[in-house]
C-alpha cells in the first residue's frame, strides 16, 4: 500500500531510488575495501612470519 503522493509522486519516488542506491554502492564499496585490507593484512602477516622464520 502506498500513500497517495499527488504532485510529489515523482520527486521523491525518484529520491527513494537515488538514496537506495547509495546506500547499496556506500555498502558494496565497505564489502570491496574491507576485503582488500584484509588480504593486504594476511599478505603483511605472511611476510612477518616467513622473515622471522628465516
């Protein structure tokens, strides 16, 4: 059920949309760098443990 937003209906159904794919990109762009750093951190602790191995 959706209210009857007379003149309005485009604005902010288009507001909607724009804020809904911001906040997907905000969140997919956090998924992306979170798993970059991760791996930067498994690569730095590989390196760590093989020079202190040696």
């Amino acid at each position: 059920m959706m209210p009857d937003l007379g003149k309005y209906a485009d604005a902010v159904l288009s507001a909607y949309g724009v804020s809904l794919a911001l906040i997907f990109g905000l969140v997919a762009l956090s998924l992306w760098q979170s798993r970059r750093a991760l791996a930067s951190l498994r690569e730095i602790e590989a390196r760590k443990d093989h020079d202190h191995g040696a």
